[in-house]
C-alpha cells in the first residue's frame, strides 16, 4: 500500500523516502528490513526514528548515503536528498553530498576511528580531503576545536590522544564533532546513547540540543528508547518489522489519543515510578522474523487490539487531515488507543 510522504505540500524537504524498500538476500530466502517506506524530514527538523530491535532502523538509515551493508541493496523506492535521488548519483557526487550534505555517526561509531593515528591527523586527512570548506586548513583546525569544546571535551588533549586513550563517552563525543566537522545540513545519529552510561547520555542529549541549536543542524535520532526521543525529537518515525506504522509530532505520539497499538505498548514499556513502586509493561511476545511473516498487521499476534481483519489485511498508513499517520486498522476506523 502506497504510504503518503507527510508534510509534502511544504517547499524542499531535505531528506525524502518515497516507498523505500530495501532487501537482503535472493528469491524465498529474502528478507525486507524496509519495506515500501515513505517519510521526510525538513531543514532544521530533529526526527527520531524508533521501534525494537531488528525493525530495519539503522537499514534505513544506512540507504540514505548508500552505505547498506552487503548483501542489502534497495529493490523498491528511492531516498531523495534535497530533492536529488541518490541512485542518480555519482561516486564524486554521493562524496559532496557525505561531505557537505549529510553527514553519519554509525551504531558502532566507537569503533569509526583508526588507532594507530591521532585524532588530530585523522581530521588533518579530512580536512586535506575537502580543501574548498575552509580558508585553510589553520581554519578547519579552528574550527574542530570550536567543535571539541561544544561537546565538552579539552580540544587540546583530544587532538593528541589515540583513539584508546579516550573513554567510550569520549569517543562518542568526538564521532559527533567529526560528523558536523563540514558543516552538513544534517546529521544522521544510529543509537548514539546505547552504549553509554546514564551521565555520558545526559551529555550527549544535551549536545544534540546544542548542536541544533548554535549550528541549526537537522537531526535523525536511529534509537529504541523512547525517553531520549521524548527528549530530543519534534517529530518521530515509528518502524515495526520493517513497516513505518505511525509518523507524527512528539505530542501527538507521547500524548495524543490516536496513537498505534505498537507505540502505546511501547510508552507503556518505558520503566516508570508510580504508587511508589517500579512498574514496567512489557510488550509480550517478540518482533516476528522477517523470513516467516503472517498475512496482515505485522503487530497482530503481539496486539491486545486485534480484531480479524487485522489477520487478513495489512493496514494502510492514513492521515487525520494533517501530518500524523498510523497505520491500523482499529485507530483508522475511529477508535482511539489511549493505554495497551
Ligand atoms: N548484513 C545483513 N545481512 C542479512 N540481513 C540483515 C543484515 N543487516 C540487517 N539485516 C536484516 O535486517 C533486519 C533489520 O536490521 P537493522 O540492523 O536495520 O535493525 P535495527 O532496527 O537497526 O535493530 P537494532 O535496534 O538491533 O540496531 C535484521 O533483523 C535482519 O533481518
Ligand atoms: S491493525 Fe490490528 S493488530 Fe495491527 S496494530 Fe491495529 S489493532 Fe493491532
Ligand atoms: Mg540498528
């Protein structure tokens, strides 16, 4: 079913899926971690896009530089970046656009840089790689500085150090500083507080408001915690086994009432304190495998909503007369999810 873009009667969005599908492996034995995908993101925008584990976020991510691991390659669709598909781009042209355009801290960015040299001649070696963005390389020197001290670390030591000699917070600070070095129009963050503890994520959530803020740079936030989205985004993608199921602004999504069976189950997973005591609902049962899907709501044998057209036919993605989309058939047919 074709998912209309939101937001598309807006002039120039920067980042555009329009039925993305992307697919691992050949014949019976393929898997679509994208499946028919359609969003897009505006200048100055910050979008989460969130669900559990193995439901194709970072694949998404992953196609807008036309970076997909081997053997994924997209089959369907397209990413659009400012308006230019990707497919149509060249080697030299998908480099600018990295360079100038979009820039990427991968899910293992602690892991992105080379440990037999500094930090400080690994940006050396960028900045010599894109000699037009700065008046000189004094000048993008200057400016990375300026970068370290945003994220809050000593620009001094950090452009001495090796790779091993800072702590896993540190690192991830410093991937985000190399990533806006070239001043893009948008940075892509796959799960950039995971692996951190809960000090280093106050930080880093802070600086992606910083970062917004002083450089207006857009923000995609690939995560599968809810609190930092609630706290990041203005706007959330939520993916389910490789489908978009429900698109809208933070409000609507955290507090609305027409909201996905998925992402109320998943608000109602998040750990809260009430009556004193430690409450968490856990979604039953777990994300289907890819390779064995069911006709229908891929959310069905998991949802306490089901009715039986949601075994039969996968639910459209409709709008409410605005931006805010959900695919479900009982939300769609005039029911409101307000609890799981
Ligand atoms: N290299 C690969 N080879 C084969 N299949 C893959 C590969 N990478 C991803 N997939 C398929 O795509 C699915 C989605 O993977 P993806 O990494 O995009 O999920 P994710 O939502 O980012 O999960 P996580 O939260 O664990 O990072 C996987 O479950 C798997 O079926
Ligand atoms: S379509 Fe049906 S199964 Fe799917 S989320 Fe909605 S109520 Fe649940
Ligand atoms: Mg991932």
């Amino acid at each position: 079913m074709s998912a209309p873009a939101p937001g598309i009667a807006r002039a120039s969005p920067l980042l555009t899926f329009r039925e993305l599908t992307v697919t691992f492996g050949h014949g019976e034995r393929s898997v679509r971690p994208v499946d028919g995908v359609s969003f897009e993101l505006e200048p100055g925008d910050r979008l989460a896009v969130v669900g559990e584990s193995g439901c194709g976020k970072s694949t998404l991510a992953a196609a807008i530089l036309d970076v997909i691991p081997s053997p994924g390659r997209v089959t369907g669709g397209e990413v659009s970046i400012d308006g230019q598909p990707v497919s149509t781009l060249d080697r030299d042209e998908l480099e600018h656009v990295r360079a100038a355009t979009v820039a990427m801290v991968f899910q293992s960015a602690m892991n992105a840089f080379n440990p037999v040299l500094t930090i400080g001649t690994q940006v050396e070696h960028i900045l010599r790689a894109h000699p037009g963005v700065f008046a000189s390389q004094a000048e993008g020197r200057k400016h990375f500085e300026y970068l370290l001290e945003l994220v809050r670390l000593d620009p001094a030591r950090v452009v001495r150090s090796y790779e091993s000699e800072l702590s896993g917070g540190m690192k991830q600070r410093v991937a985000i500083a190399v990533a806006v070095l070239l001043s893009p129009k948008l940075v892509v963050l796959d799960e950039p507080t995971t692996a951190l503890d809960v000090w280093n994520q106050r930080v880093v959530i802070s600086i992606l408001h910083e970062l917004h803020r002083t450089l207006g740079i857009a923000i995609m936030l690939v995560t599968h915690d809810l609190a930092v989205v609630a706290e990041v985004a203005t706007k959330v993608a939520v993916m389910y086994a490789g489908r978009l199921v429900e698109y809208g602004g933070v409000d609507e999504i955290f507090h609305g009432q027409r909201r996905h069976p998925y992402v109320a189950a998943l608000i109602g997973a998040i750990p809260s304190v009430l009556k004193g005591g430690l409450t968490v609902r856990p979604i039953p049962g777990q994300v289907p495998s890819l390779a064995e899907l069911a006709p229908g709501c891929r959310f069905a044998p998991r949802c306490q909503r089901a009715v039986t057209i949601c075994h039969q036919q996968e639910p459209a993605l409709l709008a409410d007369g605005g931006d805010h989309l959900v695919a479900c058939h009982v939300v769609n047919a005039g029911e409101l999810v307000t609890g799981v």
